[in-house]
C-alpha cells in the first residue's frame, strides 16, 4: 500500500446466483486493485449472501469501488464500513510441531491466547483461534519458533456495531469496547 | 399458453418493441431463427457479427432505443465482442442475444462452445446464462430494462439449445421485471444544489463541458435553456457533438486532443466548468495536472462511479441531467458573461484565419474541403455515421451538427470499421434521414463486407471514403513522435469504384477540389446506396492537436501557410 492507500472495508448483501462472486472479483481485478481478503457465507435471508471485503485502496479509489460495485444487478447493498464502528474477526488453525518436551510450553501459549486446541497428534496438534487479525498475528508469531506446519486463516468478517448503520467518514472508530482480553505479542 | 423457449423469445421482442434485429444465423441458435417467421420482426442478415452489434448501436444512437443483435454460439458470440465493448465505453443500451450449446454440453468444449458470459463480464452491464425455457422472459425483460436504465449500456444474454427447445407456460404479466433492491435515488440535497447555483451565479469566466450525456438524458432542450438564460458558452466532447446546435453564438465547439484552440485556451483559463454528462476523457483533459487549475468543477452526472475518477471537483450532481438541470434553472441569477465572450471571441479570431477553408485552391484536395463541402451540400441536416481516424476528427471540426443524434460515432473505445455497419442501423431507425458513412480507408475495408447488407435491405446509404492511402492517424503520430518512421501504415486499397460496382453500388472518383460538390450531388440523387472515393492529400495531419498527455492549452497549431507548422509548445 502507497501512503494514500489504507485498507478499506466493504459489507456486501449480494444475490447468491452463479458467478457473482466472478462479477465482484473481476471488478476489482479490472480496475486494479488488489484484494486482501474476501469471504462470503449465507445470512439470515435466504438466497443472500453477505461478503466481507478488504482492499488496500485510496478513499477516491473507495468510493468509486463502492459506486461500481453497487452498479453490479446481483449486488442488493454495499457499504464502506472503513470509517464506522465494527467488530472484525477471522479464524485460522495452525498445525503446530509439538513433541513431548514443547507440548507443555505450547498449551500454556494456547491458554494465554484463550485459543483452543481441537486436535492432538503424536508430533503435532492443531489450534483453533478467532480474534482479530492483529490477535492472530501475534499468536503466530509467538508459536512459529515452535514449528508451524500449516496454517488456514479464513479473512475478516466485519460487522458494525449497534443498530443503525452509521456512515460518518469524519469519525474513525478506534473504541472498540474490550469484550475479551486481547493478547498481545508481549504475551 | 404453452410456447417454446424459442418462440417466447419472438414473443418478448415483438412485446418490448423491438422492430428490427440484426443478426446471423447458426446451429446453437437454429430454433429461434426457425421461430422467428411466425413473427413481425424484421431481421437483418449481417455478413459479420461484428456488424450485427455496431448496427443495433447504430440503431441505438440514432433511435434512443434499444437495438438488438442475434447470433450464435461461439464464433457468433465470439465475433460480438469488439462491438459489445464499443457500445459499452459509449454507454450505448444494446441487448445481445446469443445461442449457447446444449447445457448438458456446457463446460464439455462441445462443438462451437464458448464461454461467452465470462468473455463479455466486463464488457457488459450485465449478462445471463438461460438453460431452461421458464427463464427467458423474465431476463430479456431485465435485460431491455437494463440496458436503457441509469447509465444505458450492453446486456448480453446467452440462451442454450435445449432452453430454447423448452416449452413452459408463457405468461407475459407473470414475468414482470421484479425490483432487487431500491435504486439509488440522486443525492440532490438543497445543500449542494445551492453550492452549485452559487457557483454557476457568481463566476466570472464560466464554461459549460456538454457530452454524451445531454443527448442521452434527452437534456438538450434544458441545455438550450440553462446556456441561454447564463450566457455561458458551451464546449463539446465527441459524443457530445449535436447537444448544442454548432450555430449558437454561445457555441465553443469540441474540446479535447482535437479541439479548437479557443476551446482548450477558454477551458484553461475559466474559473468554472460545468460538466454536463461527460467524463473527463483523457481525450479531453490532455495532462491532469494542468487541467484548468483555476478552475471550480461542477460534474452531473449519473454514474456516481464517475466522480473524482479523472477530476476532483468540487460539487458532484449526482442524478439524471434533465432531472438536475431542470432543479438548477430556477436558481438562475445571472444572464451573461460580460467580458469573458469577447476575450474567447478575440482568441477564435487569430485562429481562425489559419483555418483550412480560407486558404485559397492551391490544387490539393483536402478532406477539410470534402466534410466541409458535404455539410453544405447536405444543409447540415445530414446523419452522418464515421468511423475512427483522421476523418472523424475533420468530421467533427467542419461539419456543423445543430441537431442530437445526428453524429454517430466511436468515442471511448475508437472502433475501427464501425462506420457502415452503424449506418445501416442508423438508417432503420431513421428511415426518413440522409445518412452518409465518413470513412477512412483503412477502417472501412474492415467490414466492408456490410456493403452486401445495404444492397439486400436496399438502403439508401450514401458513402465517402476519405482516401489517403495511409492509416492517416497512426501516420500522423509516426510523423510527430516517430521521427517520420511509417511503420505498417502505407495502405493498399481496392479500386473503390469497381468494388462498390460489384455490388451493384454507382460510385465515384474524386481526386479535385471542383469535383467535390458535382459528386456529392450526383450520389445524393441516386434512388438507392451510392459511394464516393475522394482520393485526398496523403500526408495531411489533423491539427490543432495537444499530443497525449501534454497540457491542454499547448497545442501544435495549424501550420501558417501550409509547408510551415508553427507551434505553440
């Protein structure tokens, strides 16, 4: 990302017909930008999905992505969540070496992480964390001297706060209220 | 009542209006054209694909309609891009329809299958994929809605064999279009409005940017008056060209990479534009850096996506232009421009006595000459249909359009061999207007194949070839930035005359200025289709013209006399 460019989120309610996610995905791929993340499950309506979208662009380039995706006839709404108060989350499981001398260590990381272990192998187990990215990251970081093995992280999912959708570019949101004890790479 | 797929395809068009539809038959797309006999539409046998796409965009252009082409899968569909994306750039509402292999072949690289859908995905506003009879009504019903709604475009909708063998129960008022989501209404608070009035009432060297836009909101009766009570002179894009008659004192003419001098230096110098339907093309805008830096920008337009894309303006109207200009007329508080006419009307002076028509007969036959012999012949009341190159910029310099829909032409996407096919659309939807082709000729030996088409339809087209034996602007940038290097654009053409012959076509050769007007009227008096060969200056270049990228108000000149070029840069 240039200095201008910040990474931008877009909730999308789209119809959940064949080859929209083509459309959407052809669409930043046409006018040059790069996703960071995209993921896409059912809602509580039935034939929409939701889509949860991230894109390093610049708030011109924001707003003409906004404009373009909502030209989309599969594309029911779109909103540019960057600047409103959200909750975001991912998952990700790592498969981690573990042997009888680190497994110690490791479920102690786990714990501190209030991550969850849900597979327990001989040379390796498996552990599941949601959390934010930066969460994630930090767990990461502190379980690769361990061994990584393989990892899957499934991108954000944001939501906003509260019940009115809010639009207000003027106030950036950084009040998340701590609801779990976030760990940090200090840990 | 129980119909086949194929039949409720008829049955649709005949529904919606279509009168004409341009197409080429095929195997994926047989059960329609069988069909299609049982019905009152006319179908147009093209001898290219290509064609079928620029005659519904023709048809389009010249109508406000929604053209229509058929044609079949794979190569059929295959060979519809290129006009598909013509009519995309120029927001043109065409509908496309294309067979499509059986869909339990789909996928298999069956005989004759492509993936037409993902081909055309950026290309279009929208496309189907129909594999069952039941779901072809209700798409070609979006699909017309589509095209002509908000910002018009391409829709493309590919029907499968076995869908189109299908029968269902037909039930026309069951199929009504159902409404996704609420359209974006235009963000049109008072606030902006009044911003905007402010701005129009208050600046001192306004000028209005008019494009495509205007003609097709149907927004020239509101230009008219919105220019009229400011007295703001407007400046035409391309595609703009007929929005505001060439004739009005308040008419600049075309801006951009070909623009009149006094166009781009007024543009520079303004304190205000008012961009009515157009998108700072960087055709128009030559380097952005430069771009009329003094300047307040007010951009209406329908395409949200648009604003601040090329120009960061100041206030963006978002909304339909007749709808925008028609809240903004009230708010009118000023009547004229005071000075700032006469300093653009001092600045056209001193380039206008470069212009080519003052220059007396020196025995060399310019396309200058023939356009504008051409327009005074055809009383400016002409369709003309150009293609893409040098012409069509003389076309737009010399002939002087007064009216809409009366320029047709490949702006965005600058499509070669759009000409004569666009023509023939342009004729069925205006079967009482003279319509005249300008081409190169380069871009009409492209589909040139079309001159079939006019003699089986019988149509009264009439043809000039500006012939230079170059691909004239390709050559001019060559002679500009190549150092003269004519790489690949030295041309080799048929004997026109004798081509057009074969046809069945009366034609004539042109190699003198005093035989132009006695040919134009020789062809205007065939009954049927008639074509003229003006064999002009070959080494001609189009001026003025700010090369790419440079700043708007540094153009190279009209050279003064001819043999010398004199540049502003």
């Amino acid at each position: 990302m240039s200095k201008k460019e910040k990474q931008h989120a877009f909730v999308l309610y789209v119809e959940n017909e064949p080859g929209v996610l083509n459309r959407i995905a052809s669409l930043f791929r046409r006018r040059g930008y790069n996703i960071e993340s995209l993921t896409v499950g059912h809602t509580e309506r039935p034939g929409v999905s939701r889509m949860t979208i991230l894109a390093g662009i610049s708030e011109g380039a924001a707003q003409r992505v906004e404009a373009n995706l909502y030209k989309l006839v599969h594309v029911l709404s779109v909103e540019d969540v960057t600047f409103t108060p959200t909750i975001s989350r991912s998952l990700a499981l790592l498969k981690v070496e573990a042997h009888d001398e680190s497994r110690h260590r490791l479920m102690e990381v786990v714990h501190v992480f209030r991550a969850r272990v849900v597979d327990l192998a001989p040379q390796s187990l498996i552990v599941e964390i949601t959390g934010t990215e930066n969460k994630i990251q930090a767990l990461v970081d502190v379980l690769r001297p361990f061994g990584i093995l393989e990892m899957v992280r499934t991108g954000e999912v944001v939501m906003s706060r509260g019940v009115e959708r809010q639009a207000n570019h003027d106030s950036p949101s950084t009040t998340e209220l701590p609801l779990e004890a976030e760990a940090s790479a200090s840990v | 009542m129980i119909k086949t797929g194929a039949e409720i395809i008829w049955e649709c068009l005949q529904r919606l209006g279509v009168e004409y539809v341009f197409g080429y038959p095929g195997g994926a797309i047989l059960p329609a054209y069988d069909a299609m006999t049982k019905y009152r539409v006319h179908h147009v046998l093209v001898r290219h694909e290509q064609g079928a796409t620029h005659m519904a965009d023709g048809y389009a252009r010249a109508s406000g309609r929604v053209g229509v082409a058929l044609a079949t899968s794979g190569p059929g569909a295959a060979n519809m891009v290129t006009g598909i994306a013509t009519a995309m750039m120029d927001s043109s509402p065409i509908v496309c329809i294309t067979g499509q292999v059986g869909s339990a072949l789909i996928g298999s690289d069956a005989f004759q299958e492509t993936d037409i859908t993902g081909i055309t995905l950026p290309i279009t506003k929208h496309n189907y994929l129909i594999t069952r009879a039941a779901e072809i009504a209700l798409s070609l019903r979006e699909a017309f809605q589509i095209a002509c709604s908000g910002r018009s475009g391409p829709v493309l909708v590919d029907i499968t064999k076995d869908a189109q063998n299908g029968s269902c129960e037909f039930d026309w008022d069951a199929s009504e279009v159902r409404v996704r989501r609420p359209e974006r209404r235009s963000v049109l608070d008072q606030a902006r409005v009044t911003e905007a009035l402010d701005l129009i009432n208050h600046a001192r060297r306004p000028v209005i940017l008019a494009g495509h836009g205007v003609i097709l909101s149907g927004a020239e009766r509101e230009l008219l008056a919105f220019a009229e009570m400011t007295g703001i002179p407007v400046a035409l894009t391309l595609l703009g060209i007929g929005a505001f008659p060439a004739k009005h004192r308040l008419c600049l003419g075309m801006m951009g990479m070909h623009g009149e001098s006094w166009v781009n230096e007024a543009i520079q110098e303004s304190d205000l534009l008012i961009a009515l339907g157009m998108r700072f093309d960087d055709r128009v805008t030559g380097n952005l850096k430069t771009y009329a830096r003094a300047a307040k920008k007010i951009h209406v337009e329908i395409d949200a996506a648009e604003i601040n894309k090329n120009v960061r303006v100041d206030v963006p109207l978002i909304g339909d232009l007749r709808d925008v200009l028609q809240i903004l007329l009230p708010g009118i508080e000023r009547s004229d421009c005071g000075e700032w006419l006469v300093r653009i009307d001092a600045s056209k002076d001193k380039s206008a006595v470069r212009d080519i028509q003052n220059l007396p007969d020196d025995g060399h036959l310019y396309a200058a000459h023939v356009i504008h012999d051409l327009w005074r012949e055809t009383h400016g009341d002409a369709i003309v249909v150009t293609d893409v190159g040098q012409h069509q910029m003389w076309e737009a310099q010399y002939y002087r359009h007064d009216k809409p829909r009366t320029l047709i032409t490949s702006g965005g996407l600058g499509t070669m061999g759009f000409a004569l096919p666009a023509a023939i659309g342009a004729k069925f939807a205006r079967s009482d207007a003279e319509v005249w082709v300008v081409a190169g000729d380069g871009g009409f030996q492209m589909t040139m194949a079309e001159l079939a088409t006019i003699v089986q339809e019988k149509l009264e087209i009439k043809i000039a070839i500006i012939n230079n034996g170059y691909l004239g602007m390709v050559r001019q940038w060559q002679e500009f930035f190549y150092e003269g290097r004519y790489s690949s654009t030295p041309l080799l053409s048929p004997d026109f005359v004798k081509l057009a012959n074969a046809f069945g076509i009366p034609a004539f050769a042109v190699n003198a200025r005093e035989q132009v007007i006695p040919a134009l009227r020789a062809a205007r008096q065939q009954a049927g289709p008639a074509l003229i060969n003006f064999q002009v200056e070959q080494e001609d270049s189009v001026f003025p013209m700010v090369p790419a990228g440079a700043d708007l108000h540094k153009m190279i000149r009209r050279p003064t006399p001819l043999v010398e070029r004199v540049s502003d840069v």
